[in-house]
C-alpha cells in the first residue's frame, strides 16, 4: 500500500505537467492566429484607404473590376439613372443609436437599361412607409455617388434571422432575394453589387445617407498579447512545479 501511494505521488505531479503543457500550447496558437488576424486586418485597412482615396469610377467599370477580381469594397463609384421608389427594401439596422431600416433602392441607370440596388441611408422605424418621407422620393435623372459593396454569399452566420420577404423585412442583404422580390431580371439585369450613397442630404431629411461602417475595430495585437501572457505565466507554474519536484 505505501509503495502504491509513493507511486500515485509521484505520478501525479507529471499529470499535471502534461496538461499545462497542452494548455501552454493551445495558448501560443491561440496568440499566433491573433498575429495572423492583425496582419489581415492591416492589409484589409491599408486596402481600404487606398481605395477610399481613389476617384469614382462609373458602375459599368466597378462592374468589370468586380468580375475580375471578385472584390470591389469601397471602392468609389458614381452612377446615373432613376430611382424605382417603388421598389425599394428594407435592411433591419441601427444608425447612432436609434433602431431602424436601411432603404435598398434599385437604380435604373441612364445607360444600358440595368439596375443596381443603392442603399439610400436610414431611416427610422416608424418611418418605413414612404408616405411618411414623400419628400426622400426623388424623380427622374440622379446622379449617385458612394461606395461599391460586395454582394454576400449566402446568410453570414446561423445568428443572424431568416429574411422576411412578405414584411420585406431583410436581416442580411440577399442581393438576388431583393432582385426576385422586385421583380427585375436577376441573370443579367441587375448588376452584382451594392452602392452604399454618400452622406449628401436627400429632401426632406430621409434617408440619412453615408452610414456606411469604414472604421473596424484592431485589437488583434491586445488579444495576441493576452494569449501569450497567460502562455508565459503558465510556462512560469509549471517550471516552479518541476523546480520542488526534483528538490532533495
């Protein structure tokens, strides 16, 4: 019996060991994909701010780019043509605070006969229906000026609710959804991106233009910094450990 308790004494200590030396390096990947993280989010920013600094380019050109490249975010853009007020959709958003919608409405350019949904800024909830911003409904020829958005793939996340078209109401902006809901020619006929407008005021106040989000957030190097902290504080209990371990 004294012998089995010497051993299990002994045994343990390595146990122990063993699964800091798991944690510890769990902690260190967990540190390093922070460092990939900011490297990404660096590259994203300075991409950015390149294209942010660029002149507008017409939509028939974001359009070419876009099927080059498959990314044309931010970049500016400008298009003419007549808004289809009739149309228009609705995304679930919160501008400053105040819950509300985007208003997505598509755009019949002046040239070509194609659309492309522009999302015309926020508006409040109890101002969805155009009625109550008659004045935001401006006709005939506009030029619009703003940022190319890439279109989504599919719904980002499981989190995220099901988009409601019979209250078109959208949670996340399902370009062909919008397209089939307005009836417009989705295989060819609407172009396959968004243009968030820029913040010139639109009659009557509505919608509040320039919501685009252009600043992220850049903690990775925080995050990173955490994880290898407590990977060196683990690294120092465990050296103690083995240190009175093996002390006479």
């Amino acid at each position: 019996m004294a012998e089995t308790a010497i051993y299990t004494r002994r045994r343990k200590p390595w146990l122990l060991v063993l699964s800091g030396l798991v944690v510890f390096a769990a902690l260190i990947a967990l540190g390093t994909w922070q460092m990939q993280r900011l490297h990404w989010k660096e590259n994203l920013l300075a991409t950015i701010s390149a294209r942010l600094d660029a002149a507008p380019l017409p939509a028939a050109e974001v359009e070419l780019k876009y099927g080059e490249t498959g990314d044309i975010d931010y970049t500016p853009v400008v298009a003419s043509g007549t808004f289809m007020h009739e149309a228009e959709r609705h995304f679930f958003a919160t501008w400053q605070g105040q819950s509300g919608y985007y208003v997505y409405t598509p755009l019949l350019l002046a040239e070509g006969g194609r659309v492309v949904f522009v999302n015309r800024g926020f508006v409040p909830f109890d101002q969805k229906d155009q009625k109550t911003r008659f004045q935001g409904q401006i006709e005939g020829i506009q030029t619009v000026l703003g940022l190319a958005r890439n279109p989504l793939a599919g719904k980002p996340s499981m989190m995220v609710p099901d988009n409601d078209p019979d209250k078109n109401i959208f949670y996340w902006k399902d370009l062909r959804a919008m397209a089939i809901l307005s009836d417009l020619d989705v295989d060819g006929g609407v172009l396959p991106f968004f243009i968030d407008a820029d913040s010139r005021p639109n009659p009557g106040g509505l919608p509040i233009g320039g919501v685009t989000m252009i600043t992220m957030p850049n903690n990775h190097l925080q995050y990173a910094l955490t994880w290898y902290g407590l990977a060196a504080a683990l690294a120092a209990i465990l050296g103690v450990m083995l240190t009175r371990r093996n002390m006479p």
